[in-house]
C-alpha cells in the first residue's frame, strides 16, 4: 500500500510539473519570468521599499500567471492549441487560458526609462536606470539596476492667487493640507491636493472651476534636496470658472424613462408646484414630500457638490430608483449667475416575486430540499417603504449512514416593512445628510419538527434603526426585539436526553427574550482598489433587564434558582457580545484572509444559562471546517460519538476563533484555496452532563482544535458554489498528549478518510 502511495505522489508530481507551460514556447524563444531590482545610492535611503514599489509598478509586461512553480492558465492556453472554429470546445479552453509572456516581447530599454519617469515623479529627479538580461535553459528574466540619489523634501507652500473669494477659501483649507513640510515630493500627492482644493471650491458654489486651473511652481535646492512651491492660477480661465453660482429652478421629473432624451424635459399641461420645487407631473408614483426630503439643493441655495452627491446618493438609497441623474443648465433669463437644476428619476419595477430552490447539503452529511418565495413592493404607501414578505420550507435526513432513519422539516415565515426614514415618537436629526437613515419593522414565525424529538414555535418581533455614518461605517440598533419560543410534542426520549443533562434543560426552559440589540460594521471592502481591506463587524445584545427593573420596582427581584415568568414563559436575562475582526490582502491573482472571531455571554439575574438559541456554536462550513456542524466543544467534550444528541448539540459561553486562507484564481471563474481554522467554545461553568472543564485562562490553550484543508470554487460573480475538503489536525477531545494529528495521517486507510476528510459544500465564502 505504501508503495502504491509513494507512486500516486510521484505521478501527481510529475503532472504537476508539466503545468509550467515551457514545453510548447516557440522556436528559439525563452518564457519572460519576471524581474530582479537593484538600488544604487549613496548616503541613508529610508523609504527603499516604497522605491522598489514604485518601480515595480513601471515595468511592463506582466508575467504569466504562476502558483508554487506551475501555470495552469499557460498550459491550458497552450494545450487547447489554436483552434479552428469560432466555436467550441477549444476555443472556450484558449479563452480561458493566457498567452505565454515571451523574452521577444519585453523592451527593457523602454522599460527603464518609465522607471526613471516613475523616480522623477516620487522626487528622484536625476535617476538612471540601467538594466541586464539573465538567461537560463527556457526562461528569462531582466535586472534593473537604478542609481538614485536621495529624494527631495517639501520644504514649505506658499499661495498667490488674485482672486480673493478664491484665495481666502484655500488658506481656509490650507490646514487639511496633503503638502506636509518635511515629507517627500510626490506628483500623485501634488493632483490629489489639487482635487481636494477643487472640492473645496465648488462646495462654495464655484461650479465651473476645474482642478486643472491650480497651478504649482516649484523652487529646488540642489544641495539640500529641498523644494518649495508656490501655488497659483493659469493665466488662462474662463470667467465662469471664477463666478459664484446659486441655484435657480429645480425641476423633478419623478417618471423618467431612459429612452427620453435628457433635453427632451418639457412640462406637460399639469405640473405640479411643491416648496418652489416644479414637479412635471401631478401624478407621481411617490410623494412629493418622500422626494423632497432628499433632495439638498433648493431655489436660491449656492451650488454645493456636497449637497449635489448626497442628493443622488439618498435617492439611489431610498431602493425605489433604478437610475438619478441630474442635469445642471445655465439660466439666462436673470442678471445673477443662477443654476437651473433638472432630475430625472427612473423608478424600479414596483413589485417583484422570486422563487429560489436549493439543494443544501450540510458537514454532518445532512442533505434536503429548500424552498423560499420572496415578494417585494418598493413603494407600499407611496412613501417609498419596502415590504419583504418571505416565506420558505426546509427539509434535511441522512441518505445513507447512522443517522439515516432521523429528519427534520421547517416552516418559515416573515414580513419586513422599512421606512426610507426615522419612525420616532419625536424627531430625531439624521447624524449623517449623505446616506438615508431607515427604519425596519419585522414580524416572523417560524416552526420546526425534529422527528422523534419535538416541535420547535418560533416567534420574531424587531423595531429597529439602520444608518449609515459613511461609506464604510454602518449602525444598526434594535431598542426592541422579541423572541417567544414554546417547544411542544415532547417525546419521551426527548424529555431523557434533557434529564440527563441539566445545563442544555435550562437553556430550553427559558425562551422569553426582550430586549435591545446593537450592531456596528466597518467593512472597507467597499473601497474598490484598496490592496488592504479591513473588515470589523461588533455585535451587542442584552435581554429581560427592563423587564427586571420593573420586578425590582414591584418588590420580586429576579431569582436563577427560582425564575420569574411572563405569560407563563420564563424570561431570559443576559448579555451578550461579539467581534468579527477580518483581513483582505489583495493582489493581482490572489488573496490572503485572516480572521479572528470572539464572544462572550453570560447569563445572570433571572437565568443561570444563555437560551440555546443564543449560545455559540463551532464547527462547519463557516467555521472550523474540520469538523462536522456544531459538533466541537466545549472544551473537551465532543457530541460526535453520540447519535442520541444529533439534534441537540453542546452549545458555549464563550467563543474564540482565528482563520487564514490564501485563495488564488485557477482559470478565469474556478478559484482555489488553502487554509487553516482553530479555535473552540467553552463553558463559564461546568456542565457535568458533558464532564467538561470550564473555561480557564491557564489552560483554554490546550483545549484549541486545529484543522486545514484545501478547497474549489466556482465563481461567476453573482453566485459562489464553495467546495472545501478539510481534516483536523489537533483534537482536544484527544486524551493529552495524543491530541495532535500531524505525526499519524493515514489517507490510504478508508477508515480514516471516513473518520477525517470533512467535505463541505456551501454557497457563498466563509468570511
């Protein structure tokens, strides 16, 4: 067996090797591989690293792309071969292949004379580059080798501008200024400060001006490597780029349809007048008063583009218009500079129903059918509130295994109604004027059947706020919100599996929770082109201690060992947080994500357990992809052995995971991934039903289950079909000292792929 073994590792090796795509280069050519950089300087250089970015970033072409030493795009390309026919098979394959990058096509000369333009451009003023070619047997690469002296700094910035509207606006804003003394000169530094001085100006209604009428003169001194600069105007500026602008007539055209010309604006025979704003139409699908209260720019106000994008921004947001546009025209008909303001607003389709039907197949080898019926109205009271009505079924067994005789189907139900503003008893001031704040109202039922177990009734109420503080940053509070769960048709082994463990008995007892949730997200993920993106996501939830206060007051202060009850339910009473902390290094072809995952619980006053429902879990597709669903921890302990608590695993007051994943492009939809999970729940106390250890700062350590594993997905933007093959590494139910994996894998053995390899098949990416 081993033999075979060592022979399949040594085929897959050798089919690996012939994906380098050097086999099939044309006569006398060798494949362009990439480059090596050399500095040379005299003196300190502290920003070495920023100069080699910088030059990197000047050569031309790129090379083919490579993964631990293959290239699966160049072989594909070069194995489909040319083909002969606008259709088929092999073209699609040369399609989604890559052309080899040959020695014939690189022009090092012209090459180093870009990184000489790059230098200049960072401050390097009097670089020269010079360059060597390294040959080997099939493949080549260039040296560039780029004497450079040290760059110049920005010694001071000064203004001369006649204009003095324009003039007391830039000193103003002189103390934002990106032109730092001391920092180095930088060309890209240089436009951005000119596009930050043009914003500026026209949020103070200079409408014409034009970044490109900023003038920087700079002085430099040789020796001390110093440059001043003087910022001053073109000679040559249209008089309109020097004028103040204020707003005239606004015109909204609340129906607009794309195939109109945008000229082609004309009021029809009943407009309509609404706070000196000219609607063209009297029939608007949406009030008046929705629209204008996004609209930041009136009659008479000064020109600000400021107020101009927040105006398209809240009314894209408001999720009724699939198109705005605003159209600025010059009104000739008075004396003063007056902007006559025209918007055209393409409304969405009003209602929508879709149906979605999946297969979903689960880590614990679950499969089942699911059905969701989705219904929307975008425009419920001419408001432009949204109605989500959803409703959908779930069912879930075992084909084949231990478990194959048990199944459980769900019921659900909910209905949400968002308000393109704040619903409050009072007014509140919107802290942000460039997004729409939104208010959510939720009701829900949901029902469950595990067979042979019990019958789960769930009901959902939530009143809660959402808005934006930027483009990034985004606020949720939930003051109220309501889960009333009843579990009926207990069945008698049911009812001995929560006998025999006293700790998940509790957290079904108690399934009133009142209370508030909070929730902040920081996701920069919605700053396309940033190498590195954060992600940040805080959750918070505290329930039954308004309702604890109001027991106090009465004189019957709340008791764990005797529970207070609402409606005959005990309530629940508990905090709760957690933090979702991510990380997107994103390159060219590939991409490095960690994550770090914490929580923690704690139930106290009226409970001594956190409802299950709101306990933490660890294990599965989205979480250590090792182990089966929700079937790690706490601690030690692990419900995998036992078939009789398939449906009512060990939840966790506390929750620790971290994540790496390094995903990288396979052909042009097919990704591929390589990863890494650990992490654990625990109990704040301990739980002899499960004989595990509370969690304990000296030893959680050494109760951390470790996995990895690689995984496929096909993405095709909208949707991402993840397959990801995964095996533990470290087990904490292991007795000590037994609980690594590593020193004793076995793929061979059927009986160990059974009990290791986890695949799991999931939509969307785990974080």
């Amino acid at each position: 067996m081993r033999w075979i073994l060592n022979n399949y590792l040594f085929l897959t090796f050798i089919v690996l090797a012939g994906c380098t795509g050097l086999k099939r280069l044309p006569p006398n050519e060798k494949l362009y591989t990439g480059v090596k950089i050399q500095l040379v300087y005299s003196g300190k250089i502290k920003n070495k690293k920023e100069i080699t970015s910088k030059i990197k970033s000047a050569i031309r072409p790129e090379t083919n792309q490579s993964f631990l030493g293959m290239r699966p795009k160049l072989w594909l390309y070069q194995t489909a071969g040319e083909p002969k026919k606008d259709k088929g098979l092999r073209k699609k394959l040369r399609e989604q292949g890559e052309p080899p990058v040959l020695k014939s096509s690189v022009k090092p000369a012209q090459t180093a004379k870009y990184i000489d333009a790059k230098l200049f451009n960072s401050g390097i003023f009097n670089a020269t580059t010079e360059y060597k070619i390294i040959e080997y047997k099939r493949t080549v690469k260039i040296k560039y080798i780029s004497r450079i002296h040290i760059p110049y700094k920005i010694k001071s910035v000064t203004t001369d501008i006649s204009q003095p509207a324009i003039d007391s606006l830039i000193k103003a804003a002189s103390k934002k200024t990106l032109l730092i003394p001391g920092n180095n000169y930088d060309l890209d530094v240089l436009k951005q400060e000119r596009e930050r001085l043009d914003a500026t100006l026209k949020d103070n209604g200079f409408y014409y001006f034009n970044p490109d009428y900023f003038l920087f003169k700079a002085d430099t001194q040789t020796v001390n490597k110093l440059v001043s600069f003087t910022l001053t105007l073109k000679e040559e500026i249209p008089q309109k780029a020097l004028e103040i602008y204020k707003i005239g007539k606004v015109f909204i055209n609340p129906d607009y349809s794309l195939q109109h010309n945008l000229h082609s604006d004309s009021l029809n025979s009943k407009p309509l007048l609404v706070d000196s704003v000219i609607f063209t139409s009297d029939q608007t699908h949406i009030k008046p008063w929705a629209i204008l209260q996004n609209v930041s720019l009136r009659p008479h106000n000064q020109y600000s583009r400021k107020k101009h994008n927040s105006t398209l921004n809240r009314l894209m947001t408001m999720g009724t218009y699939k198109f705005v546009r605003i159209k600025f025209t010059d009104d000739d008909t008075v004396k003063t500079k007056t902007l006559n303001m025209r918007l055209f607003l393409t409304p969405m389709q009003k209602r929508t129903l879709r149906n979605e039907i999946n297969m979903v197949s689960k880590s614990n080898d679950f499969l089942g059918p699911q059905l969701n019926i989705n219904y929307q109205n975008r425009n419920t009271f001419q408001g432009a509130e949204l109605l989500n009505v959803n409703v959908g079924g779930s069912f879930e067994t075992q084909v084949s295994g231990k478990y194959k005789n048990l199944y459980s189907y769900s019921l659900n139900s909910k209905v949400e109604l968002i308000f393109p503003r704040y619903i409050v008893p009072f007014k509140l001031i919107n802290p942000n004027n460039f997004f729409v704040p939104k208010t959510k109202f939720s009701v829900g039922y949901n029902y469950l059947k595990r067979i042979a177990y019990f019958d789960l009734r769930s009901f959902q109420f939530t009143y809660g706020f959402k808005w934006k503080e930027s483009t990034c940053k985004e606020h949720e509070l939930n003051p109220v919100s309501v889960n009333i769960i009843t579990v009926v048709n207990k069945t008698p082994e049911f009812n001995s599996l929560l006998e025999s463990n006293p700790f998940i008995k509790k957290s079904y007892n108690e399934q009133f929770i009142a209370g508030l949730q909070y929730s902040f997200l920081y996701n920069e993920q919605l700053l396309s082109g940033k190498k590195n993106q954060l992600y940040f996501n805080l959750n918070t939830e505290t329930s039954g201690n308004l309702i604890s206060l109001v027991n106090q007051l009465s004189g019957r202060p709340p008791n764990e060992a005797n529970p207070l009850r609402i409606a005959n339910m005990v309530y629940s009473q508990f905090g709760k947080i957690s933090a979702d902390l991510r990380n997107y290094l994103n390159f060219k072809h590939s991409k490095i994500v960690t994550r770090l995952f914490g929580g923690v619980g704690k139930a106290y006053g009226n409970s001594s357990t956190l409802p299950y429902i709101k306990q933490f879990f660890s294990g599965g597709a989205n979480s250590i992809r090792a182990f089966p669903i929700n079937s790690l921890g706490p601690g030690t302990y692990s419900s995998e052995p036992q078939s009789a608590t398939l449906f009512l695993q060990q939840g966790g007051d506390i929750k620790l995971e971290g994540n790496f994943e390094y995903r990288f492009d396979i052909f042009k939809s097919l990704k591929g991934a390589l990863f890494t999970d650990a992490g654990n729940i625990w109990l704040f106390k301990s739980n002899p039903a499960v004989m595990s250890a509370p969690f304990a700062l000296n030893e959680f350590y050494n109760e951390i289950a470790v996995g990895a594993g690689f995984g496929l997905r096909l993405d095709v933007t909208f949707f991402v079909l993840r397959f990801d093959l995964a095996t533990p590494l470290r087990k904490p139910s292991l007795p000590k000292g037994q609980r690594w994996l590593i020193e004793r894998p076995a793929p061979a053995d059927p009986s160990w792929r059974s009990d290791n390899l986890i695949l799991n098949i999931a939509i969307g990416y785990p974080f």
